[in-house]
C-alpha cells in the first residue's frame, strides 16, 4: 500500500536482510499529507505484531471502505 500511495519501498537498505532488519525494527512510515488519511489501514498492514495487523482480505476491504467513506464526509 505504501508504495503504492508514494511511488517508494517503505524501507529501502543495502542488503535484503538490511530491508528485513527495517521491517522488524524501524517505525512505520509517515503517508504524505495527500494520502495521510490512509494513515490508520498503513498502521495495522504494517503492524509490528501479527495480531495487530488485519486477520483477512475481506477485512482489509472493510478498513479501506470506511476510511475513504471518512475521507469523502
């Protein structure tokens, strides 16, 4: 999703272990102001902990309708 939104991997290091370290380690990145909206659903699909993130597709759908519903209120 992020790279998605932005146009750029969300870690980037020299070495594929680097990108891995990064995931497991560095904060989640900052949306631009344009997409910052999407913030929430970015939080949980890259949550640190696996029952932080969403348990399914179906539930991913849910989260993005709800948030874009927000947006366009």
């Amino acid at each position: 999703l992020y790279e998605m939104l932005t146009g750029e991997k969300p870690y980037v290091a020299d070495t594929p272990m680097g990108v891995i370290y990064h995931h497991a380690n560095a904060l989640i990145p900052r949306l631009p102001t344009a997409v910052a909206h999407l913030q929430p659903l970015l939080d949980e699909l890259l949550a640190k902990r696996a029952g932080d993130r969403p348990a399914s597709a179906a539930e991913i759908v849910k989260r993005i309708e709800e948030l874009l519903n927000r947006a366009a209120a």
